[in-house]
C-alpha cells in the first residue's frame, strides 16, 4: 500500500510539471499583450507606461525564466496576485474552490443514486421491458445538454412553483446547510443528469458480465433472494468501471462546471476561470489549472486505492 | 425413450424414494436449433444413498443435475417432465417454493472451486449467509457454525480461515469451503457435480472421501456427477450412465460393473487405467467425439463410436429396457455379452472399422471386459 503511495506520489510531481508548464506554455501563446487587457481599452498607449507595467511584471523575461519563478514561489503556496484584481490567487482558490467541488460531489452522489438501481435492475431484467425502458430513458438523459436541463429545472422549481431559488449561491457558513443546499440543488440535478447516465450503463454491462459467473449460479443454489445475490453478491466486482469513470468525472467538473456555474450564477472555480481567461489574467489561469490538476491526480490515487478495497485480490499486487 | 416411471424401487423399498425424476427434458433454444441437453431422464434417488451419474464431457449430466435443482437460469431454456422430490414437483413451481428447498433441503457443490467462491466476499460470509436466511440464526452463531462446518471439512485453524477471502486458499481448500458451503443447513440431497475435476490427484480422493463420509455422517443422500467410472465404482450405490443427454444404463453399482450391457458403459470402463496392466499399455479411448446434441443422429446416438454398431442402431433407437434384473436398465439393440453383439462384433472387425478392432483386442485381453 505505502509503495503504491510513493509510487502515485512521484507521477504526481511528474504530473504537476506537464501540466505547469503546458498551461504557462498556452497562455503565452494566448493572442494579445497582458498589459493592454490590464490597462483597458480606453488609456492612451503611453509606451513609457506599458514598458513600465511589463517590466513590473517580468514579462520582458524569456518564457523559461518567467517559468521557474513562479514555478518556486509555487512551491512554498504562493500561486501570485491577479494581475487584474490584485487578489491572491490563493485566496480566490479556496473562496471558490469549496463551492465548485460541493457541486461535482453533490452531483455524483446525486447520479449514483439513481445509476445503481438503473443499472442493476437493467442487467437483472436483461432484455425485457424494464431493461429496454431505462435505455431508452439513459439514452435521452445522455443527448440533452446539462444547460437544457438547468433551464428545465429552472422554469419549473423556481418559476412555476416558487420552491427553489431560481439562481444564486447560499453558503453553508453563514446562511445554514439547508439554505446552501436549496441553491445547490437543482444545479447538481442538471450536472447529474448525464453522468447518472453514463454510470447506470457501465453498472449494467458489467453486472450482466457478473451474472454469468459461477459463483452467482453459486449463490442462487443457496437459496440466497435476487436482491441479496444482486447487492451483497453482484454489485462489488460489478464497480470497477464505474468508479474510474467518477474519479475522472469528479476531475472534469471541478474545472469544467462553467455553463451551469454561469447559468445559476454560482461563484465557483469554472466561473472564475473564464474570467481569467477573457482578460488574460495569466496568473489566475495557471494558479487554478495547477490546482485543479493536483485534485485531479490525487482524487484518481484515491480511486486506484479504492479498487484494492472492493477487490481483494488487487491487495496483493 | 418411454414415458413410464422407471423405478428401481423394487430393490430397496417404494417408501424411500426422496428424488423421483420422470421423462425430464431439458432443451436450449439457440437461434433456430433446439439442443437437447438432457432429453427424457428418469431416475430415483433414495433416501441416504448415493446415485453416480457418468458420462463423457457434453453428455448432459451437469445440466441434468441443474434441471433437478431447478437452478438454470438463462432465458432460453425449456424443462419438462417431472421432478418429485418428497412428494413435492418441482418443474414449475414457484421460485419462492425453490428457494426454501435450495441450499436447505438440496444444495450443490459445483465442479470449480476457482470460479464458484465470490472473490469479493470473506469465507466466513460464503459459509453462513445462506444459514442465517434460511433458519435466521444471529451473527455469532452463524460464526460459531461456520467454525463447526470448517472443522468438518477438516480445515485447519478455522477462525482464521473464515476472515480469508477466496484467493488466500488453495484448490482444495476452496472446494472443502464449497462442502462446507453445501453441508450448512444440513440438506437431506447433495449434488456433487464433477467436484474434484479441478484439483489435483492427491486432493482428489480426500474430497471424495471427505464427501462420501459426510454422505454416511449425515445419512444424506447424493448425486454424485462425474466423467470417471473409476470414482463412482467404490462411492456408490446405483449408477446412470449418461450419453447425449439421456440415460443409456442404469444399475447398481456392483451389477453394472459385474454385468455391463451397453457398449459405451464397456468403452468407459475400457478408458479407466489400470494399475494391473503392464507399463506403457496405450490407454484405450473412444473413438470420435459425443454428437451435436442440435442435429441427434435418427438412431442411436452413440452409433457412430460403437464397435458392435449396425444397421438397426442407425435407424432405430433403441428404448431403455429391463433386463432379469427389473433394477437393471439398458439401451441397446446389440448389448454387450450377447450373441448378436458378438456376431455384430464380428462384421465390424471384418469391415475394419477402428473402434471395431480394438474392441475385440481388448476382448480377447480382457477377457470381454465385463
């Protein structure tokens, strides 16, 4: 265990150093000086200023040397200050962060919820009416887009019966657990919708392969109920596709939430990131794209220890 | 191959028939063709005996035994006939009416003991859970029987053992787990399909003896499905020799290896080495392989590896019938022993036929292996 530890350990180093470096790479390939979008549209182009400003910021350095500065000051958290809002990127990570990862975690919850009964109730009527029904059901919750579906929910839980906020983002610490969840609620349903989806199929083709072992035969000839075969037998070596599949999910919507953040105005990371990138904020995007390539790596470390717990034969390797 | 009950109850009494199967068919509808897996099988097994079902790979023996549990499960399957098992039919019973007889009154202890282990589940879970939904026992009894069960099946530090998962253990000690697994809520018919194929050759005859002692221990009856004549011999108490799906002969054990009557019971028998033969003696094997059991051959099924086999075989199948002894049954136009099998013999030898010929060597050598 502490060997596949190190191990993970030393790819995430490896990791972090890619995706730094690609990400630093990108934005200064972004089109447009830094500076203009810093000084805006209207200031008169004083090139005594603007030389002034570049200097400041060490843009004059070549790409490597800019690089391993903020390489090292990343190393002992200091991620740098917006260029444009003068916060601490630090600071606008754990601001924002909490509420973008409430959302992905909230979502997957929401999405097992449903998947695991779809799917093992697919693979159990396997090619009857129910198993037809609900791929029918996964196939139009897989083709509409979250954003239809957040609209969707919108119209109904706000507008037409009043019940949910329509927008915006209630904090747990200062307005209450039941307040925040109200305002998390139906962006997570629109997050989950797709990903119930996808889990409900990979749960259902690999219980189908489950079914057809031994040991199932097996444990029907103790006289053992269908639904204890299928949840205390079936369900755990049946989990393994899956549970890749939300570890990289999880990844994906801490970076990637940014049409439903945009459309329930929810001051999460995805939010910010665009932000950043529409005024060139350099530092902004690289900050939040290191962070969320560390959650990454460590939520899928978390995944591959996970396996060893659902199966024991993977303990040994 | 008829319809009426064929009994061997006049050996050992009516009143203590625990199994009485009658014209089972089991038939797989696979696309267009329907495979006859198991295709009019009658059988009774009585209380505290054990029955021997013997046959080649594909002769149907596995899925009979299913067919009698009633545990396959794939939609495509078709069983009929009738299976009574203390009064009770069980062909088209409920599945709640099954479920209190599996694992309670009848279980099974299934060929791989690799694959019919969950991997994922501790040994002691596998040992008891079954226990506790049947009869409802607690958790610490459960885990007290389990220790008792172990113990039984002679596994050594059983407290041990029962926080293992599967793949912590050896072959046999899966398959004494899977006994013990069977032998939980105390069933009064065990199925041992092919239990120790899987294992090793020394494992092998500790978990026959294992299962022949429990048999006697417990006063249960058993199936016991196996390919080898061999372990039946000295394990049993009737034996059905099965052959693409039904049932070709049919004695007790001491009368079919003292009076065998169909030729392929004679080929089984040839096919077990022997330790009295000299070195290096070929070992005798069918000729051919079983038939497709989609496209059955008109007569019968065995016809083609048959050294007796004549014009009448590949025409007409032959039904299973009584010899002197009313508990001896065979199939078989030319049977073994007889004069017309010795003439038949004698035409296939002259016509070359391989099987034929190695047949009459054999004869001559062993003296007709009967």
């Amino acid at each position: 265990m502490l060997k596949v530890v190190v191990a993970r350990l030393v790819r995430l180093v490896g990791t972090l150093f890619a995706v730094t470096f690609l990400t630093f790479g990108m934005t200064a390939l972004l089109p447009g000086d830094p500076v203009n979008a810093i000084l805006g549209v209207e200031t008169v182009r004083d090139p005594a200023v603007i030389a002034e400003i570049r200097a400041d910021l060490g843009l004059d350095n070549p790409f490597i040397v800019r690089y391993f500065s903020w390489l090292g000051d990343a190393f002992t958290g200091d991620l740098g200050k917006s260029w444009i809002t003068d916060q601490q990127v630090m600071e606008t990570i754990t601001q924002r962060l909490p509420v973008t990862a409430e959302l992905a975690f909230l979502s997957i919850i929401l999405a097992l919820i449903f998947a695991i009964p779809i799917g093992v109730l697919g693979a159990y009527k396997q090619g009857k009416w129910q198993d037809n029904a609900s791929s029918a059901g996964v196939q139009v919750a897989l083709s509409v887009p979250n954003f239809i579906v957040g609209i969707f929910l919108i119209w109904l839980f706000a507008v037409k019966l009043g019940w949910l906020p329509a927008s915006n983002w209630s904090r747990p610490s200062t307005d209450g657990i039941w307040a925040n969840l109200k305002t998390a609620i139906m962006p997570a349903s629109a997050l989950a919708m797709t990903q119930m989806a996808i889990f409900s199929r990979l749960i259902r083709s690999d219980m189908v392969s489950t079914l057809q072992e031994n040991y199932i035969l097996a444990a029907r000839s103790k006289g053992l109920s269908d639904r204890f075969i299928l949840f205390r037998h079936a369900l755990r070596p049946s989990s393994l596709s899956v549970m890749t599949i939300v570890g990289i999910n999880f990844g994906a919507l801490l970076g990637g939430t940014v049409i439903i953040e945009t459309l329930f105005a929810i001051p999460g990371v995805g939010f910010r990131l665009i932000n950043a990138i529409s005024q060139r904020d350099i530092i902004v995007i690289q900050g939040i794209t290191v962070f969320i390539a560390t959650v990454y790596v460590v939520i899928n470390t978390i995944v591959d220890l996970l396996y060893a717990v659902v199966d024991p034969r993977i303990r040994r390797r | 191959m008829g319809v009426e009950v064929l009994s061997t109850d006049a050996m050992s009494g009516a009143s203590d028939a625990l199994l009485t199967v009658t014209d089972l068919r089991t038939h797989f509808h696979v696309g267009e063709h329907v495979v006859k897996a198991v295709d009019g099988v009658s059988l009774t097994v009585h209380k505290g005996k054990t029955l021997g079902i013997v046959g080649e790979s594909g002769s149907g023996k596995t899925v009979l035994s299913r067919s009698i549990m009633g545990i396959n499960t794939a939609p495509n399957i078709e069983t009929s006939g009738s299976v009574t098992y203390n009064g009770t039919e069980l062909v088209g019973s409920s599945r709640s009416t099954m479920r209190k007889l599996w694992g309670a009154e009848m279980s099974m202890v299934f060929q791989d003991p690799m694959t019919s282990l969950n991997p994922v589940v501790k040994v002691g879970r596998q040992v008891t859970e079954h226990l506790r939904s049947h009869q409802g026992v607690s958790k610490s009894e459960a885990r007290q029987a389990a220790i008792e069960l172990l113990k039984w099946v002679r596994i050594p530090e059983p407290e041990k053992r029962l926080e293992n998962y599967p793949h912590q253990m050896s072959g046999g000690m899966r398959q004494r787990v899977c006994i013990a697994i069977a032998l939980a809520c105390g069933p009064k018919l065990l199925f041992a399909d092919e239990p120790t194929t899987a294992l090793d050759v020394t494992v092998q005859h500790q978990i026959l003896n294992l299962l022949s002692q429990q048999q006697r221990e417990r006063d249960m009856a058993m199936v016991l499905v196996t390919h080898d004549l061999g372990v039946v011999a000295t394990r049993t108490d009737e034996i059905a020799v099965m052959y693409a799906g039904r049932v070709v002969e049919q004695a007790s054990t001491s009368t079919l290896f003292d009076d065998m009557r169909h030729p392929y019971t004679q080929s089984l028998f040839w096919s077990i080495p022997k330790t009295s033969e000299p070195k290096h003696t070929r070992l005798s094997a069918i000729v051919g392989r079983p038939p497709n059991l989609a496209a059955l051959p008109p007569g019968c099924s065995f016809a083609a590896r048959c050294p007796y086999a004549q014009d009448v075989c590949r025409e007409q199948a032959p039904e299973l019938q009584p010899t002197e002894d009313p508990s001896h049954l065979f199939a078989c136009h030319l049977p073994v022993g007889s004069d017309e099998g010795r003439r038949a013999l004698e035409v296939n030898v002259q016509l070359g036929l391989p099987q034929a010929k190695s047949a009459a060597l054999r004869a001559t050598v062993a003296g007709g292996g009967r």
